[in-house]
C-alpha cells in the first residue's frame, strides 16, 4: 500500500471522532516559484508548518499531535526526527504511524480509561 493510501485511510478514520475532542489537518510541506511583476523577478512562497514537520498535525484532548505516516518498516527522516524531538520538548506528541490502527492507538493513548474528557463517550472509531 502506498503511503497516500494509508493516509487517506487514517484521516478517514480520525474524522469520525472530530465530535469527540479529535481533529487533525493534512499538513503539506514545500515551496514554489511565482514571478514577481514588481520586481520583474521570481520570488519563493514556502508553505507547511516547517520542513520535517508531521504529515497529519491536531490536537487530541487539548495536546497538540503530530502522525508522521509511513510505510511499514520506513522510519523517519533525519529533519523529521529532528522536528518530532523539538514538539516533545515542548509536551506535545508526535509518532510514526504506519496505519489506521497505529493512529487510533495514539488517540486512544491520550484519553484516560479509554473515555473522551469532553463527552464522557467511549473512545470507539467504528
């Protein structure tokens, strides 16, 4: 499965508990080249939160969550490592997922006996 795949199947599931404290934006990184008529030059738009930052970025009952998504056995890169180490600093929370079940896992891990503070539901996806 490629990794856009099992993104798309892991912001599937997450949107289904955006009514239980959970919400999660797709996070693009890049740039790209426009040209400027005032200066009659190129000039370079970046966008994303930062190079390295997380695929999937939310908040999960009131922390700030990163999901890096990966293909089973891939493991981060050195500036994705690097920006996951500066959100720990920070007590927020960042990890690698390499599915649906991985991500949930990481929701489930923030919700104390299993229960969304804000509700008082079950923390269920299906």
């Amino acid at each position: 499965m490629k990794e856009s795949e099992i993104q798309t199947a892991i912001r599937l599931a997450l949107g289904k508990l955006a009514n239980r404290g959970v919400v999660f934006w797709r996070n693009s990184v890049g740039q790209c080249v426009e040209f400027d008529a005032k200066t009659n030059g190129e000039r370079v738009i970046r966008y994303g939160l930062a190079p390295g930052s997380a695929d999937l970025v939310g908040c999960v009952n009131g922390r700030f969550v990163g999901l890096e998504v990966k293909r089973p056995g891939e493991t981060p890169r050195p500036d994705q490592a690097l920006w996951a180490n500066l959100v720990r600093a920070k007590s927020g929370l960042v990890e690698t997922v390499t599915s649906v079940e991985d991500a949930l896992a990481v929701v489930r891990r923030l919700f104390p006996v299993g229960r969304c503070t804000a509700c008082g539901q079950p923390m269920r996806a299906k």
